[in-house]
C-alpha cells in the first residue's frame, strides 16, 4: 500500500516538473564536524591525561603537520587554540596544570635535537591529530627524534578523514602496531571518526591474554564519544584508564641476552650476580624469560648514526627485550636506550704479571727494617755494658767484669744461645733474668715472622703504576667500550689511547689471563672478573683503579616493565638483599674455592699457573749459611791475625817497630815549646833529692 503512495506521487511530480532530484549528504566538514572533533579531544584529555601526586608541572606536546586536510586542521588548531596559554583542568576533583609545548614538522628533521627539546624533563602528555597514516608516522618521526621524547608517555592520537570512514578497528591495529613496535609505546588512545559527530576510542591490549598471544598487539574498543559526550560513562573511562602492563605477567616471556663477564653472568650462562637479580624481579613479577649467552661486546652507534652493534643492535632488532653483562652507564647509549637502576659496582684496572720471589737470602734481613735491626744493635751494646758496670760493682767473678765477656753473654742470651756464665747476685740476676724475657720474645717475634715470610716469601719490585707500564713498552689493551675513557684531552690518557688495542688477544679470557701470568701484555679488565678466576692470585692489578662503575641492564626506552623493575630494584638495595649477594659471591668464590683448589693440588690450571703451595726445604737455609759463612770468615781472619801476630820474629818485629814509633813522638814532644814553670809545693829534702836523681838518671 505504502509503495503504491509513493509511485503515485512519483508519477506526479514528474507529471508536472521534467527536473532531477538529488539528495545532499552531510557537510562532515563544516563547524559541527570541527566541535565534536575539539569536545572528543576535550573530553579524551580530561579523562586519560590525569597523574598521580607529583612535584613537577606535567608537559603536554602538540604535534602541528603542516598540510591536514579539513576537518582535521580545524579540530587541531581549534584545541591548540583553547590552550595556547597553557592548559589546566579538573580532574577527579583537583586542578591539574600543564606545560603546554608545541612541535611541527615545517622545520628539517636534523634541527629538532640541535635546537627543539634539548631540556631533558620528559615529556608526559602527546595530542597528535592527523587524517592519514602516512602523516601519522612522519609526525611520529619527529616526536621520537627529541630528546625529551618519552615512549612511556601518554599518547592521543585523533583521526578524522571523511573519506575514510570504514575499516576502522583495522586502521586502530596499525595505528598501536606503529606505536608498540616502531616507539614502543603501550599508553596510546586512537579516536577514530565514524561520521560527523561520532568517535570510537581503541587502545591496545598487549599483555593481557594467553602465552601465545602475549607481546602482540589487541585493538581493545573501550568507548564511543558523541558531540563531546561519552556512551556508559563510568564504564568507559574505568577501561581508558585501565593500566596496559599489569602487575604479574605469568603468561609473558622475555628474551635476556647476556654477555658472558664473570661474576656477574658466568659462562654456563645459568649462575651469575645480575641472574640472580633476575631472578628476583621474576618472582615479584611472575613473568618468564630466555636466557642466551654470548661473547659479544655491548655495542656501539655505526658510522651511519642510526644502527647499533653487537647486543644493542640485537636489542633495536627487537630480537633481545633486556641485555646484561657487566655494563655500566654510558651518556651516549642513554640517548637511544634506557638503563635500569643502578645495583652493583664495579672496578677496572690494569692487570699485569706478578713479579718474581726475592732471594731466600735476602729474606732474614728483610722480615725488619733498618731502622729496628739499628735498634737490636743499640740494645745490645746498652746491656752489655749496664752488665759490665753491674758486675764491676759487685763481687762478682773475673768474667763478669771483664767488658768483652760480658758482650759475648749479652750476645749469646739475645740469640737464644746458652751461656755458662750465671751471676751470683740478686741485683745482677735480676738484669740477667730481665734481659733473657726480652731476648726470648724478640727471638720467639723473629723466629715466627721467619716462617711467615719463609712460606710467604716477598716479591721483587712490582709494576704499580701505569707509567712503568708505558715505559716498559708492554703491549696494552681491553674491551671497545673501555677505550672511551681514554678519548679526552689529557695527556698521559692520550699516550694510553695511542697504545690501546682491542682486538681479541685483549678481551677477558683464561687464555688472555694466562698471557698476562706470562708477562705477554697487560689488560685492562675487571677486579671482580680477576677475583672470580684462577688467576687471582698469579697476576697482579695496580692499586689505584682507573676507574669504578656501577652496573645496569639495557632495555628500550619504552620497555613496559622498567619502571617496575626500578622500583624492586631500589628496594633490594635498601633493604640489603644485593649487597648480600656480593657478600656470598666473595665467600663462596674466595674462600670455598680456594678449599677446592687446597683439597685437588693436582689441577693441571695450577700447576701450570705455578701456584703450588710453599713448603720449608733446604733452599730456604741459604740465608743461614750465608750468615754461618760470613762469621765462620770473620772468625778466621781474626784467628790467622792472632796467630800471625804471635810468632816470635813476628813480635820482634811489632816490637822494633813500637819502639821507634816511641822515639819518634820523643823527639815530636822535645820540639814542643817549653811551658811555663808550675809552683810546686814545699817537699822535704829527702824527697827533693831523690825527685832531682830520677831525673837526672
């Protein structure tokens, strides 16, 4: 009945007019597209750029393209214009106030790090609007080339295209897709315009979900904006807000990428320091990892200034998501990738070969210095003659007064030498009794510092300084990353610079060490990595380190667990957990090891390594003999003297010669001038005369 009307009146219009009527589609370009596109926005932002308490004004960026289409232009001049003097708002019943910053794509590429966001404050908030995927990603581009980009912050992304109104959960999955894999970036909104007035808001889901499907991005539908006004709200903001990495991640599995550096990753690649703090963040977070093990070196930036080397570039490649093996802060890495908090420490010296065992002769005199032996000898000397005038004092027997005998007593008791000579009183008893507790001790000192120096014999003179290094023309060397700290304008850094080499022969290694043992080359290496080997007690690093670094891991800026990890991490410093773990390492390395290597002496590595245990043999007597030597010589010059001195044409001889010495100092002292007559006092006669005939005579 209906369509019979309707033919009815078709027919007679057309009775009376020959025209065409058309029917006019929406102007989904005019003011009311341009008003629910700004309310969309409006409403997006007050309702996902909230923050937490914080101390700092957030920074809001938005990002201007230079040739949008219509509405699109309109919707993003209008916002900016809203804001132009910086944006506040109300949310959740307090004000917020934004920085407001604003970045285009009018100026080249390479101006924005030389002039655009140098400041490092990272920014919080992105308001992108764009009517093409291509504009999308060139915007994108420019935001990631700042260096106070963020991919941790949170992005709006509005699209509005009336020539593209379908397709638009597909349009979301690229749109997160270029943000997850290109930036990675998790907190992102895509509004998307279904017609004039209307927006279907899609976020990304990556973590949630089952083992198969986690790290792959799920275009979520979590509201629907009409003129400004959201469907359901409660329900809609509860899913904008929701937090994209959840707590525990049981159904997610990271790839380590680990860098062979004992302690810290050993070469099973199963035990290690920074493991076992993987291990930890595991369990707080419940997620999985692969674990891989290399030799690679961390990376460096290419010639081109785009690609990375080695683990870095593995880590850009997206085929490792965290890289650990002794690294330590590095600006130049930070301006393309993010580190965690830092956990252990770290230091680097040069390491070259021990220096040889001193002479065992040499050993008796060496266990004192001078200055004490000085001091053994001004005691002697003090007792010998306290025992003389001692005994000259009292009745004491004829040895015990002559000076001679009581030095050699002195000298026997200090050796520990028995001597036949007693005192036989109380006063000179008590010197004698006095004299032998000092001996006894001094004796019972020497005697056990003699052992210890006997099994831990001293060294030659030891290369300890970077300069002897240089000028013994050793050839010097370490890892690529190590060469860095040598780079600069000082002088003696520059001559190791010159010198460095990094080649393989000078990577940390046994076989590297073992060359070091042989006095081949030095390295540049890590205490902790000398400490944990065999060769910890065969080679030596100087005593002042070059430098002292504390260790981190490397992730991607926008690694969606690193702000957890930083906050687990900080935690088990406070509480002590990892200086804990240091402190088992030293106990179980330096000290269970050491057992180990005690209770199997036949270790080929040590006995190689010439570190077998110092036992006492007859070589370490050569001192005594030596000393025995020397007094059974003096002893014999002094005897032949005597006896050469006793023979009779001898005497005469000594005699003949005394006697003319006599005569000679007799005609010296008649020369002398005469002094003056001395008063003597009154004699008697008898005495005079017997004076005057003894000198006449």
């Amino acid at each position: 009945m209906h369509l019979m009307c309707l033919v009815a009146v078709f027919l007679l219009c057309k009775s009376f007019s020959s025209g065409i009527v058309f029917v006019r589609m929406k102007n989904e370009r005019g003011p009311t597209a341009v008003q629910a596109g700004i309310s969309c926005l409006e409403l997006l932002t007050d309702s996902y750029f909230y923050t937490n308490e914080s101390s700092q004004i957030q920074n809001l960026v938005i990002f201007h393209l230079d040739n949008l289409s219509s509405p699109s232009r309109e919707i993003e001049l209008g916002y900016m214009q809203n804001h132009h003097t910086g944006y506040e708002e109300v949310a959740y019943g307090r004000s917020q106030i934004f920085q407001l910053k604003v970045m285009s794509d009018v100026f080249p590429l390479d101006s924005l790090r030389r002039i655009q966001f140098v400041d490092y404050k990272l920014i919080d908030f992105y308001v992108i609007v764009a009517d093409e995927m291509e504009k999308l990603e060139r915007a994108m581009r420019y935001v990631s080339a700042a260096y106070a980009f963020n991919p941790r912050g949170k992005f709006l992304i509005l699209y509005n295209n009336p020539n593209n109104r379908d397709h638009e959960e597909q349009f979301a999955l690229e749109v997160l897709n270029l943000m997850f894999i290109g930036h990675h970036s998790v907190n992102v909104l895509v509004a998307f315009a279904v017609d004039i007035m209307t927006y279907n808001i899609y976020t990304g889901d990556p973590y949630h979900g089952t083992q198969n499907d986690c790290g792959k991005m799920k275009p979520l539908k979590v509201a629907t904006v009409v003129n400004g006004t959201l469907r359901n709200k409660a329900v809609a903001i509860t899913a904008i807000q929701m937090p994209k990495v959840p707590p525990e991640m049981k159904s997610c599995t990271f790839n380590l990428c680990a860098r062979v550096a004992s302690p810290f990753v050993n070469e099973e690649c199963k035990t290690g320091l920074e493991l076992e703090i993987m291990r930890l963040l595991q369990e707080s977070m419940k997620f999985n990892v692969n674990i891989s093990c290399s030799t690679m070196e961390r990376g460096e930036l290419m010639e081109d200034n785009i690609t990375w080397s080695d683990l870095l570039g593995k880590l850009r490649a997206d085929e490792c998501d965290i890289i650990v093996g002794s690294f330590y802060p590095d600006f130049d890495v930070h301006i393309d990738f993010a580190g965690t908090s830092l956990y252990l420490q770290d230091y680097y010296t040069w390491f070259v070969s021990m220096a040889g065992l001193e002479s065992r002769w040499k050993v008796l005199l060496a266990i004192f210095e001078i200055p004490t032996w000085k001091l053994i000898g001004l005691v002697l000397l003090i007792s010998s003659i306290s025992w003389y005038f001692i005994g000259s004092a009292l009745p004491e027997s004829n040895a015990h007064k002559q000076l001679s005998t009581c030095f050699l007593n002195t000298w026997c008791v200090l050796l520990g030498v028995s001597t036949n000579n007693r005192p036989m009183h109380n006063s000179l008893r008590i010197f004698f009794i006095a004299f032998a507790i000092y001996a006894m001790n001094l004796t019972t000192i020497y005697t056990s510092l003699l052992i210890i120096f006997f099994t831990s014999p001293p060294r030659m003179h030891q290369i300890d300084s970077i300069d002897e290094i240089l000028a013994a023309n050793f050839q010097i060397g370490g890892r690529m990353e190590y060469e860095d700290w040598f780079d600069n304008g000082d002088e003696d850094d520059l001559r190791v610079s010159r010198l460095y080499n990094n080649s393989d022969d000078f990577q940390p290694s046994h076989s590297n060490l073992k060359a070091v043992f042989l006095g081949k080359r030095v390295l540049l290496t890590s205490r902790m990595y000398v400490k944990s080997s065999h060769f910890r007690d065969v080679v030596h690093g100087l005593n002042t380190d070059s430098f002292a670094n504390q260790l981190e891991m490397i992730v991607e800026k926008g690694f969606p667990l690193l702000p957890k990890f930083n906050r687990i991490i900080s935690n088990l410093n406070d509480m002590g957990i990892i200086e804990k773990l240091f402190s088992d390492f030293l106990y179980n390395v330096t000290i269970l090891e050491q057992i180990v290597e005690i209770l199997n002496p036949d270790d080929d590595d040590d006995h190689d390594l010439g570190v077998d245990e110092i036992v006492l043999t007859t070589d370490h007597l050569q001192s005594a003999f030596l000393f025995y030597l020397l007094g059974v010589v003096i002893s014999a010059v002094v005897f032949i003297g005597e006896v050469f001195i006793n023979i009779p044409r001898v005497k005469k001889v000594v005699r003949k010669l005394d006697d003319q010495i006599d005569r000679i100092l007799v005609r010296v002292k008649l020369r002398e001038p005469r002094l003056k007559p001395v008063k003597l006092r009154k004699r008697s006669d008898g005495m005079a005369r017997l004076k005057r005939r003894k000198m006449f005579h």
